[in-house]
C-alpha cells in the first residue's frame, strides 16, 4: 500500500467534513479505544489484525475482507486480541445530510442502511475477488481525495457514489437469490458459473457437462451475447481480476497463481496482449515506480 495513503490513527471521533472521509490505518501497538458511537455513518473495511469488533455488546470476530457498516447512534469498540499484529483498514465516514442529499438522488442508495437498521446485521463477509473489487475502489477514492488532478470534485463525486451503490447491490443480491435459477437464462448461469469457478479449469467440455448442455449451443449464447468466444472470455474475466489483483496490493505472482494461469509465461503474454504493458510496469505504475 502506498505509504503516503496512510493517515496516522486518531482518536478523534467526529468528522471534519460536512459530506464523507475516508482513511486508511496501519497500526501496530494501537491503545485500546473506548465504546463509542457517533452521529454519522461508519463503514468499516477490515485488511489484517487480531482483532474483534463489539457492537451494542456482541462481539465479532474479523476476517480480511469484512466489511462493518455502523448506523449513527450505535455503540461499538475495538478489541485487540495481539498488539504485536499489524492492524489495517479502511474506514469511511457519512454523514447524515450526505445521506439524504443521495436518498434524493434515488431511493436505492438507503437499501443498505435499512437492511442494518432492521436486522442489527451489521457486519458482512467477502471473498477474495469480492472485496478485491471493493477495495480498488477505496483506493482509487482515497488517491483522488488527496490528489489535485483536473475534475477531482467530479471524479470524488462519482467514486463515491460507486463504491456504495457497489456495496447496495452486492447485499440485496445475497438478499435475493433467486429460488428457482433454473428460471434464468442460460446465459446468466454461464456467467455466474463462471465467475464462481474462475480459478479452475474452465473448457466448453467443462460447461458442457455442468449445464447439460451441448457445447457447441454454449459457444453460440456466448457469441450471441458477447461476440466472444467462451475461452476469449474467461481469458478476459482472468486477466481484469488479475489487473485489480495488482492493483490492490497482490503481488504479480499471487494474482496469476490466484485465477487460474498455469505459469507465468503464458501469463504475461496474455496480460501484455491485453493491455500493452507488462504486469510488472501495471504494478509499478500503481506504487509510483520507475
């Protein structure tokens, strides 16, 4: 993680923007922090630690990938399990009026907030690729706030605006699985099969015998589709997971062993293909290297 995204722990408890903050800790020997609540939105996004979240006296343990929202009002503390541990994560504040000022916007965006509120769920809990994409997006607000680049009002307004509505969709879907996905298409399932199993083999054969369908009425519905072959496809879907990968912090070498490259040759070449630089330059670009 670049180090000049890092900003040193606080104990402040309130917030100096009327809109939305967002930081970035890294901490080791952090002083306990007493039970607290506060008057805004707190989304809590956890990397790394021993550590549990208490909240209205029960006690969650976190994994890397959790993601906490906090209602205003709520009362919670950290418990640190080994002070020794580094201890990261990203935390976003949201104000009441920002809220509402998107409420406004489209009634969408209080979907997640009323899920908190009815069910007391406060805490969610993401796979690898899941909060990849989510932190990407963290990271890509947070470069925007503290740089000075023309449009970055507008381009704040927008990352933002992403990040929750990615968040939105991502609960009322695991909200609303389907009870009969033998309705959706077969296009659909494909997909989903297949950002499901990325990191196996994935052949028509493959599908095929999943689906029960033949492989030559697969290739056409991806044809017809997308324009792509199913093999084009999932090199693409392989090869953006392992763009975000890098781009999150992943070394080169996790990221291609991660979605499904045998090696690294065939790798490179199809990353360099794609998009005309090596994976390493991608990496380097993104820690302002070379």
């Amino acid at each position: 993680m670049k180090k000049k995204l890092e900003t040193p722990f606080s104990t402040r408890q309130y917030m100096l923007s009327e809109d939305f903050e967002l930081y970035y800790y890294s901490d080791s020997s952090l002083k306990r922090v007493a039970s607290h609540a506060h008057d805004y939105y707190e989304f809590y996004f956890f990397l790394e630690g021993n550590v549990s979240m208490e909240i209205e006296n029960r006690s969650y343990p976190l994994a890397h990938g959790d993601v906490i929202l906090i209602p205003p009002g709520v009362s919670h503390k950290l418990i640190i399990h080994d002070p020794a541990q580094p201890y990261r994560r990203f935390v976003f504040w949201m104000s009441r009026e920002f809220c509402r000022h998107l409420l406004a916007l489209s009634a969408d965006y209080g979907y997640l907030m009323q899920v908190v509120r009815e069910r007391q769920d406060y805490i969610f809990h993401n796979d690898r690729i899941t909060f990849n994409a989510i932190q990407s997006r963290l990271l890509r607000l947070l470069e925007e706030m503290r740089g000075r680049r023309f449009c970055r009002d507008a381009q704040i307004s927008l990352c933002v605006k992403d990040l929750l509505l990615y968040l939105t969709r991502l609960i009322y879907e695991r909200n609303h699985t389907r009870l009969q996905p033998e309705t959706d298409s077969l296009y659909e399932s494909l997909c989903a099969f297949i950002e499901e199993h990325i990191e196996e083999k994935l052949s028509l054969e493959r599908l095929s015998e999943e689906f029960f369908v033949s492989k030559y009425h697969i290739a056409h519905v991806f044809k017809e589709n997308l324009g792509l072959s199913v093999h084009k496809y999932v090199m693409k879907k392989r090869l953006g997971l392992c763009r975000q990968a890098i781009l999150s912090d992943m070394s080169v070498t996790e990221a291609y062993q991660a979605f499904g490259f045998g090696d690294y040759s065939s790798f490179y070449r199809a990353f360099k293909r794609e998009y005309g630089i090596s994976p390493k330059e991608v990496r380097d670009m993104r820690f302002g290297k070379g």
